[in-house]
C-alpha cells in the first residue's frame, strides 16, 4: 500500500501546506449550540482560507465524575451533527469509545477520532478504519511521540491511508500536562499531525470532580504549534466557557477565535516561508 503523509477530512486537507481547523465545543451541549458555533467559525474560517471541520462529542466517557454530563448519547447526538454538517455545510468529526459505536459513527461523521486513553485500543482502531473515514488518533499522555508510530500503523493495516495524529500534551506530575514540541516533527513521520491547544492546558481531575485548565495559554501554545511545523489546530471553544458543561476551564471563547486564529495563521505562514 503506498503511504502518503497528507489526508482529508471531507474537503478539508491536511498536510498539504494549508492551515486547518478542529473546532467546536467540547462536548454536543444542544444542538442549537453546535450549530451557532459551526456557522460562526465556518464563516470565519472562509474568510480566512483556513481549512474548518467541526467537532463536538456525542459521549464523553472519559469524565472526572461518574454524575457528570456525558452528552446527548450516540443516536442522538449524530443526528445532531448530521444536521450540522448539513445546515452549515461543513465536514464533522466526533469521538468513539467503543467498537459498538463505530459503524453507526462511521456512516454520518467524516472523521473518527480515538481519544488518548484509548490510542493504543487495536480493536477500536482497526474498526475505525475500516469504515474508510478518516481517522484521528489522539496521542496517549503515557504516550512517546515515537510510539505512535504503531497506532498509525493498525489502522492503515485495514486498507485505509486516512490518519491523523494529534498532540495533547504529557502527563508531568499529578494534575498537570506538558507540550514538548518536538514531539510534532517526531509524529510527522507517520501522518500529519494536529496540535490540540485546549487539552494541553487541561489539568485533569484538579478541582476533584471536574478538570481544571489555563485557557489563557491555550492561544500562546497554538502559536508555538505553527512555528513547531504543526499541519492544523485542534481547539474546543463555547459561547460561554465558564458555563460548558465540560472542560469549562480549557475552552476559548468563541468571541476570540478571530484573534487567536488570525495570529497562528501569520506564524503559521511565516514558518513555511522560513523553514529551518
């Protein structure tokens, strides 16, 4: 089989040398959200020639506490982003957790994303990619750049070259992630990789029965991301943070992703005119 570094996600590229977006909240609160958020940022990023895919999650099963809110469930929070992709015209990637959900998934979504506790899974990856749909696997934070290589690896051995690797920081310490950003150009060996700013300033489990987080640095380690040679960003926004139902510490306001998204399209556009 040959192997290329670049994919697609719908219409979106990736690895080719054009900026591309991840975006949305982190999890399908309503729908009347996700498709606020899908229209704004696909206006936006239109206007900018960022490539956009919107994404939001129909079940969160990684939570902190076991009373928290996992979302709308499978059935319906794909009928939810069927209808977002359908209404704002935009391509949608969601998460699966368990190899019960991928066909279903795989018949609505364009990509499927594996979370990072799940990345070494080979049931679950295998599964994902014989659907044929792209496929995002999130580096572990127990996880060597170099060992992802294998991830990538049991999917394409199903026939299917439509892989992504994305960045989310390392465990270092209790509570605390680190970004060591030479784990990106590591990681570009196997697919192109995604830099996801809003988990990396995540601190699970830190305020007990939620995770906490630093969203004011997420922008200052997008930007380092581009210059590190990053192919897209990965980033969970919400209209109103403090009230997400989660990752309500980590989440950029939807108000400033202009900002944020006008700044790492100069750095990343300067970095590919001077490359090191």
């Amino acid at each position: 089989m040959t192997r290329t570094n670049h994919c697609r996600i719908g219409s979106v590229s990736f690895g080719t040398g054009q900026l591309s977006l991840i975006a949305g909240p982190c999890v399908a609160e309503s729908l009347e959200l996700c498709l606020e958020i899908a229209d704004t940022l696909g206006r936006l990023c239109a206007d900018l020639g960022i490539g956009y895919v919107f994404k939001a999650s129909f079940d969160k099963a990684n939570r902190s506490s076991g009373g928290a809110y996992r979302g709308p469930g499978l059935e319906t929070g794909l009928k939810w982003l069927a209808e977002v992709a359908k209404s704002a015209d935009v391509a949608i990637l969601s998460d699966v957790h368990e190899v019960d959900q991928v066909a279903a998934a795989g018949e609505i979504l364009d990509c499927l994303q594996i979370p990072a506790f799940l990345c070494r899974q080979s049931d679950l990856l295998t599964a994902a990619g014989r659907t044929g749909r792209t496929v995002n696997i999130k580096k572990g934070q127990f996880m060597a750049p170099w060992d992802m290589g294998g991830a990538v690896e049991k999917v394409r051995s199903t026939g299917n070259n439509h892989v992504l690797l994305t960045e989310r920081g390392t465990t270092f310490g209790y509570n605390r992630l680190i970004t060591d950003f030479r784990g990106i150009t590591e990681m570009r060996k196997f697919a192109p990789v995604v830099f996801d700013a809003t988990h990396s300033v995540q601190k699970p489990g830190a305020l007990g029965g939620a995770s906490g987080g630093r969203r004011e640095y997420a922008p200052l380690l997008a930007g380092a991301a581009m210059a590190a040679g990053a192919d897209a960003l990965f980033i969970e926004t919400h209209t109103d943070p403090g009230s997400a139902k989660s990752d309500a510490a980590s989440q950029i306001p939807l108000e400033q992703m202009p900002a944020v998204l006008n700044r790492c399209l100069a750095v990343f556009g300067a970095a590919r005119d001077n490359p090191i």
